[in-house]
C-alpha cells in the first residue's frame, strides 16, 4: 500500500491533528487518513443556489402571500 510524508507541517497543525484523533479515539495516522479520505473521495457538497434549483415548484408566489397584520394577536391558548 502507498504511503505518503508530509512536510514541514507547523506544530499546531500537529498539536491539532492529535486532540482531533484523540477526541475520536484513532491516532494521529488514523485520522491523517480519515481527513484526507472525507475531503476528497465523498461526493462534493452542493450550493446553496443547486439546492434552491433541486426544490420542486409548489405553487405561485401568491399562494403563499402573507395576510395583513390587524395588530391584534390571535388567541391560541382557547
């Protein structure tokens, strides 16, 4: 199996590796190889505007108007 150094890393970059490994009980390595295998073999996250273009269309903007506001709280606790 292929393996790979990283260089020149800072020692916070260590020091954070490490508390993230520990706070998911995998070592430094285990998690070096989760991070990296999260970011670039899951599928990419969509934007906000693919989202918005992905919901169906439900109706007209007017069906969704809000009424006007007399002022006077309805009574939802009767």
């Amino acid at each position: 199996m292929p393996s790979l150094t990283v260089r020149n890393l800072t020692p916070e970059i260590v020091d954070a590796l490490k508390q993230r490994a520990a706070s998911h009980g995998l070592s430094a390595e285990a998690e070096h190889r989760e991070i990296l295998r999260a970011t670039l073999l899951l599928p990419p996250r969509r934007s906000f505007a693919e989202v918005l273009r992905s919901m169906p269309n439900v109706g007209h903007d007017q069906d969704f108007e809000r009424a006007e506001d007399d002022g006077e709280a309805p009574d939802v606790l009767s």
